[in-house]
C-alpha cells in the first residue's frame, strides 16, 4: 500500500549522456537484420531449378543469426527508451524491454523485506549495474537495477537503501568485535567502490567491434554491387553475405582458438557456402579501393588495394574475431579483479 506523504519515485537514463541516440543511429541496422531472413526466403522462393526446401533452409539458416544481431541494437535503443525504476516505500519495480522481443516492455518488482544486500558494482555487460539480492526456495537470487549515473537522486537513493538493508542485516559478529566496531567496519565503503567501469580502452574496443561489423555488412554490399546484372537484388545478397560470414567473428570468444579456426578453415567456409546459399563464387569476384581512398593511401606510400571478394571476407572476419576476443578477455579479467577486491574486503 502506497503512502500518501512518501509518492513513488521514478527514474530513467539519459538519452543524451548515456549514449542512447547512438543505438537510435543503427536502429535501421538493427530492422534491416530482421527484414534479412523474408527478403531472402522470397528470393528464393522466385529461383528457378532449387529444391523446394531450399528457400526455408536459407530462412533458417538466416533467421536466427540475423534476429539475433538484430536483437541487439533494437535492445539497445529500446532499453534507452522503456527502462524505468520505480521506488516507493516498500517495493522496487523495473520496466524493460522484453528479452524475447524488445519492443514489448516487461515490468518486474520486488519487495524492500525480501533483500538481504545490495552490490552497487555489479558487472553488467560493458557497464556496471545494481544488484539486490534476496533468498528464494533455499537460493540467492539477484533482482537487477540499473545505474542511472546522471541521476544523483537516484544514486543516493540507492545508497540509502544499501545502509537501510545493512542496518537491518548487519553481517555476524565475531566475539573477538564490539558492538561499535562492527558499526565502523559497515560504515567503511568497499575497496570496489574505487574500480570504475567502463575504462576507455573497454569503450575502444567495443566502438570497434560495431563498426567493424557496420563495415563488413555494408563493403560486402558495395562489392556485390559489381557482380552482373547489379540492381537492388544483388546489393541485398551482397549485404546478407557479410551479415552471415561476419557471425563466424564469435568464435572469437575462445581467444586464439577462435583465430586458428578462421585461418585454416575460414575461405573454405566462405568460398563453399557463398556458392551453396547465395550462387556467388566470391573467388571471382574481384574489387578494389575507390579512388579517393587511393590518394589517402598514397599519402601513406600504401599501394591501393586489389583482392577477391573471398579475401575481404576472410581478412574482415579475421580481425572481427580478434576484437571480440579483446573484449571477452578484458571482460574475464575485470570480472576476476572485482571478485579479488570482494574478497580483500572480506578479509580486511
């Protein structure tokens, strides 16, 4: 029951400071991926001399790879637009995007007697977001929140909470500590307070990531734009070759690995299934820099560059691959640092 004196607080991110208008930049990415898998079920539908289960095995073969991509940046642009926490006196609820499909927002809510500790640095993706735990049938759960770091009410709230919860659920004392060093020790603030998330080098790469991605799809429809008899048809084959080839990348998340599968089998993959789904032999297909970039290189004393389709595929996804992996790696380390800090404090 809601409290007259003390209304319900509501709070969101900031499009602007917290980047969303970037992902409102690549939503059309994130459409056009979903529109992928029907405009080539379509395609085929209207090839002549291909089994009849061809075009619903290029559907599927498309379909979950290209939602998935998709999924990501309309989650992303979404989570800026309906992710709101609501705080009133005694629950705490959250409206997101639906996981399966985020156009749909979902709402979540837990009550403020179910938690028994709040981590204000919980590692979440490339950022840090608030976790309240509580027990559920035997177990800890984690309720998550996000941090709103434009929003100082917010935070402060937040940290409210935290001592409200800590003064309710003090940790056991040992016989060895008063009562009032118990109080300071509590009153002390995590050495994870001091680890900020993300670093520079995180946004780097992760910048990178995307726009390698952004640039595979888009080159590889520029270069089938030059393969007979060129139209729009063509450009979107061209464009679901280099969304398809580029999921390869993610076998980067096993660091060198990933890498060794992409250099023995990475143009097979691309040459055989080119030739299979899409009946282009990007052996044959042959492009090189645009002039413009050719001055820009000459500055450079770099020769202009001229490759096979097959190549720009294998050499993009190559270094795709190597991104991720940087990314999966720093990830692993940091989560590793903040669970040593965790436990430094435990024992200071």
């Amino acid at each position: 029951m809601k409290n007259p004196n003390h209304p319900a607080r509501s709070y969101k991110f900031n499009f602007i400071k917290d980047r969303f208008w970037m992902w409102a930049l690549c939503l059309p990415i994130g459409i056009i991926c979903w529109a992928i898998p029907f405009i080539i079920l379509f395609g085929l539908m209207n090839t002549k001399n291909s089994p009849q289960w061809f075009p619903y095995f290029g559907f599927i073969f498309l379909g979950i790879p290209s939602y998935l991509v998709g999924w990501i940046f309309v989650y992303s642009f979404m989570e800026g637009i309906l992710t709101k926490v609501t705080i009133a006196d005694n629950l705490i609820s959250i409206r997101l995007p639906w996981l399966i499909f985020p156009i749909i927002p979902v709402k979540k809510s837990i009550s403020l007697d179910q938690i028994q500790r709040v981590d204000l640095f919980a590692p979440y993706g490339s950022r840090t977001a608030v976790f309240l735990y509580y027990m559920k049938n035997g177990k800890e759960r984690r309720f998550y929140i996000p941090k709103f770091k434009y929003d100082p009410a917010y935070m402060d709230e937040i940290i409210a909470l935290q001592k409200r919860i800590e003064y309710k659920n003090p940790p056991p004392a040992e016989s060895h500590i008063t009562a009032i060093e118990a109080l300071k020790t509590r009153n002390q603030p995590p050495k994870a307070i001091h680890l900020k998330r993300p670093l520079l080098i995180d946004r780097l790469v992760y910048s990178l990531t995307i726009y390698t991605f952004i640039g595979i799809v888009f080159v590889s429809a520029w270069i089938s734009s030059t393969i007979p008899p060129g139209g729009i048809e063509v450009i979107l084959i061209g464009f679901s070759m280099g969304f398809a080839f580029s999921m390869l990348g993610f076998v980067g998340q096993f660091p060198v690995i990933g890498q060794a599968l992409i250099w023995f089998f990475g143009r097979w993959v691309i040459t055989t299934f080119s030739k299979v789904i899409f009946n282009v032999e990007t052996d044959t297909v042959l492009w090189s820099t645009p002039e413009s970039i050719n001055k820009i290189l000459a500055q450079f004393s770099i020769e202009p560059v001229h490759a096979s389709f097959t190549e720009f595929l294998f050499w993009s996804i190559l270094v795709f691959s190597i991104l991720i992996s940087l990314g999966s790696t720093m990830g692993w380390l940091r989560r590793w640092v903040i669970m040593h800090q965790k436990t430094d404090t435990l024992h200071a």
